[in-house]
C-alpha cells in the first residue's frame, strides 16, 4: 500500500514537471493573443491607452428626504397665500 502511494506520487511529480514548462505558459499566451486578435481585430499591445484626463464626480444628488422637505415648504407657502 505505502508502495503504491511512493508510486503514485513519483509518477505525479513527472507529469506536473513535463506538463508545467516554460514552453507551454508561452504557447498558452500565443493562443491567447490570437484568440483576442480574432475576436477584436487588434492585438493587446495595439489597443489605445487610457486617457490620462480625471473625470468629474457627479454633484451630490438631493435625497427624497430633502426633495420632500422642500415640497412641504412650497405647499405651506401656497396654503399660506
């Protein structure tokens, strides 16, 4: 039994050492590239930049809470008239 997992674990060391190369993270990469320039028509280093400009935050946004409150103050001052 022992024997058998000695076994195991040595054939398992081979197989990640043969699989996990160099050679097939570059061949993974290309097959990437390729995929991308066939969907986009463009390679990743061809693609435009991000442009550098800073974008303005949108003004805050009134609350209902205070739309309501200003709704009541204009419907008090038409009562009121």
């Amino acid at each position: 039994m022992a024997k058998a997992g000695f076994i195991q674990e040595i054939m398992d060391d081979a197989i990640d050492s043969a699989v996990d190369t160099e050679d097939t993270e570059d061949a993974a990469a290309e097959a990437v590239d390729q995929v991308l320039q066939e969907i986009t028509g463009e390679t990743l280093s061809q693609l435009a930049s991000v442009p550098a400009t800073k974008v303005q935050a949108p003004q805050p946004v009134q609350t209902e809470v205070e739309e309501d409150d200003a709704l009541m103050r204009q419907l008090a001052g038409l009562k009121a008239s």
